[in-house]
C-alpha cells in the first residue's frame, strides 16, 4: 500500500516542515513508500518586484550606507535538510493531482490549518475533490484554525459530501470536533503529529553548528509578529533575571538551529502553535502570547489538554515574570502525552491498515 499525504505547501514554516516530518515518520511504520505532495501557493504577479526589489534595496544600503550589510535573495529557496527530495512529489498546482495514478494509495490530509480558508491554495483540493470515489481517505490532525464556520452556502454544499466520503477523520482542536458535528461529520481530537515522536528522533536533526550556537544559557524569543510593548517588555525580562535573549523569527531561519535553541532554552517566550508544542515536548517554562491572525483557537485546545490554560496571556501588557518561572508539573504533563499519544497512534493504525 503507498501512503500520500496532502498538507500545505512546504517551504519556510518550521512548523509546516516538522508536523509533515513526524508524520511521514509515524507512516513509515506502516509503509513502505510515504510521499507528500508539495504544491506551492500561487505566487501573485507582483512577486519578482517583491524578491528582486529587496536584493535592489540591500545593494544600495550596502553600497552608500553600510558595508556590513548582507546581501541575500529574499524569498528564496533555501536548502532544508528535511523533507528529503526523495520524500516529495513536486506539483506546480493542484490541478495536476487528477491527472495522478492514485491506484492502491491511501490518502492523508493534514495536518496544519489545511481547512482555513486563506492558508490552503486551491482549498476544494484539502477536502479530496480530485480523488476517485473509491479511494480511502483519511484526515490527521486537520484544522480549520478558527472557531467558527468560514465557508458559505455554497462552499458548504460542495465541503460537506467530500467530508462525508472519509473513511475517518480526525482534528487539532476541540472547536472543530464541534464544528463538524454540527454539519452530521463526525471527527476525533489527536495531537498534532509533531508529539507522536520523542524529542530524541528531533535531536537527530540538530547539527554541531546548531548545537554550538545555542550553547549558553539564554531566553529563547520566537515570534512570528511583532506585538504591542514586546521590546520594552522583553528588556525588563532580560535585565530582571539576567539571563541574555536569543530571538529568533522564520525568515532565513534553519531548522536545526530552532531546535537546538529551543533544547538549550533556560525560558520560552512564543505566540507560534509549534513553538509551544515544543516548550511542552521539552519540558520548559513558557508564557505563550496570543495571535489571533494566525489561529487562537488550536492554542487554546492544546494548553486545555495539558492543563496549561494559564500560559497563555492576550497580549505583552497581561506579562507578568512570575508567570514565566512558575513551575510545570511535567510529570502530569507527561501522563496526559503518553495518553493521547497512544489514541492518535491508534487512530492512524487502525485506519491505515
């Protein structure tokens, strides 16, 4: 049996590249040939004004400003260890996956926001509109990433039947359990692939560079925006506590240098799902900032499940320091893992089979 999964296009989220690592690691177990699909998003026309503009930029700020400005093509793509090359099959768009030979394939699709309207190109695709009817299909740890129901009459008529042809289906987050039952679809809460593996198969993919540049002791910033008083806030930590912050963000950003400063962290700071998956996965003292552009609802279901609700604050005004260095019980943490790791385990062997 060939196992293919659809997820979203696989290019600069750490998060989108680990979740589709782990899983294509837990599939292995069940296969012997897993691939996934990477389809890009549709670049807008503008799009060589936006990546050469920026090198255009840099050269003059480098020739009449400052010479220690680095030259870089922005946008580019950049070399990532993982996914393989020989674990992809590259697509230009959606279009071309009917013109594809899906006989004896099961199909997955997830996980990530792959149900939100303005993350997925070619969204009717994520539901399985190209597949034959007869062939099985599954949805992992889908997400809508809101809490409420973003697609018209219309989308809805056409969303619902596609639903229906799954063999199982299965979400990230409470508020989608609910979501679908409200329409008569029935789906289960997993985890998000990425805490079905062990920390050591992500130790792995560190690398001795990785290893030596997140070496210190420091607080590990990962924000994928920009919040209100985040600096000012961040200063006062640093110079409270007297531990130094390394912040990092996605642009230009290896994934083995994420998870070695991550491993290494004394405290974790973040408003990313994955970043926070991983402050659970390795045992640290966190505070998780709300960012209701890139999905709240999938946060607020993960920190429920571990009992971890009061890491979360909406904004850098809510920071308190006390929050940041109030102890975790890891152990209970650890129950619930092992728990629900074994349920979403169960669904993927059960339904692979």
């Amino acid at each position: 049996m060939k196992i293919r999964i659809l997820t979203q296009p696989i290019g600069h989220n750490i998060g989108g590249i680990l979740q589709n690592f782990a899983l294509m690691t837990v599939c292995k177990k069940f296969s012997d040939d897993v691939k996934t699909f990477n389809i890009p998003m549709p670049k807008p026309i503008y799009f060589p004004v936006l990546k050469y503009g920026a090198c255009v930029k840099r050269i003059f700020l480098k020739i009449f400003f400052d010479r220690r400005t680095v030259i870089r093509w922005w946008l580019e793509e950049r070399p990532f260890r993982i996914p393989q090359e020989s674990d992809v099959i590259r697509l230009s768009n959606c279009k071309k996956l009917k013109r594809l030979d899906m006989e004896d394939s099961s199909f997955i699709f997830g996980s990530d926001q792959i149900w939100r309207k303005m993350m997925s190109p070619r969204l009717m695709a994520y539901f399985g509109d190209f597949l034959k009817k007869d062939t099985p299909r599954i949805a992992y740890a889908a997400s809508f990433g809101v809490d409420c129901w973003q697609y018209d009459e219309k989308e809805t008529q056409r969303i619902i039947p596609l639903l229906k042809k799954f063999k199982a289906i299965s979400v990230r987050e409470e508020s989608a359990v609910q979501l679908l039952k409200e329409r008569g679809i029935d789906a289960r809460l997993v985890l998000d692939p990425t805490m079905l593996l062990n920390t050591d198969d992500y130790g792995r993919l560190e690398t001795e560079v990785s290893r030596d540049y997140a070496k210190e002791k420091h607080i590990f910033v990962y924000c994928l925006d920009e919040h209100l008083n985040q600096k000012d806030v961040l200063h006062q930590l640093e110079q409270t506590i007297n531990i130094p912050l390394l912040s990092l963000n996605q642009k230009n950003l290896q994934i083995d240098m994420w998870l070695s400063a991550l491993r290494m962290a004394e405290y974790v700071i973040t408003d990313s799902f994955h970043g926070t998956v991983f402050s659970i996965l390795l045992h640290k003292k966190f505070i998780v900032v709300a960012n209701e552009y890139r999905g709240l609802t999938r946060l607020q279901s993960l920190l429920k499940m571990f009992g971890l609700e009061n890491r979360l604050i909406m904004s850098f005004s809510d920071f308190k320091i006390s929050d940041l260095l109030a102890e975790i019980d890891y152990e209970l943490v650890e129950m619930v893992l092992n728990r629900e790791k074994d349920k979403s385990l169960k669904f993927l062997e059960n339904n692979l089979k």
